[in-house]
C-alpha cells in the first residue's frame, strides 16, 4: 500500500458525525431548560388572566390577602379589614384560594 492510498483510507468524520454532540446538548437545553419556562410561564399567565374578585392571592413581595377588584393591569388587595392596596397584577405569585 502506498502513502497516499493510506493517507486517504484514514478520513475525517463526516460533518454530520461531528454534529451529533452539539444536536444532543442542545435536545437536553431544550427539555430540561426552555420547555418547562414555556410550561410554566403559560401556567403564569392563565393564573393571572383567571384572577376574580374574592380570591386570596399570595403576591411577589409575600403580602396575603382578598381581592377586592381586579382591572385590567392592576388589583386592589384587601391586606386587612378595611385596608385595600394597589398591586400591579403581574405581582401576584399564586392564588392561595379561589372564590
């Protein structure tokens, strides 16, 4: 066998061949990073368009109380009887209670 006939025996891996580590780490980015922020941020967002007067919400910040009246970018929170205070609505974490 000759050099050259050798040197051509031993190729390079195909493009695709090298492509395939980068494919897979981007899959697994994919399902353990991205997909479940969608997943949840979709959740966030219904739980936020779904808010009624009378529910008990939790807020960012950690204040508990009633809703008292929703618009369409803000809440009134009653925190206590007869204290109502404005949040912006994307300030609410969770809905403690619904109505």
């Amino acid at each position: 066998m000759d050099p050259q006939t050798a040197a051509t025996a031993v190729q390079q891996p195909g493009l695709l061949v090298q492509m395939v580590p980068f494919l897979m780490i981007a899959a697994i980015f994919y399902f353990l990073l991205i997909r479940p922020q969608n997943k949840q941020m979709k959740e966030t967002q219904k739980m936020l368009s779904e808010l009624k007067s009378g529910d008990k919400v939790l807020t960012r910040g950690g204040m508990v109380g009633v809703i008292k009246d929703v618009r369409e970018t803000e809440i009134d929170l009653e925190i206590s009887k007869g204290v109502k205070v404005t949040f912006a609505r994307t300030a609410v974490q969770q809905v403690i209670q619904k109505r």
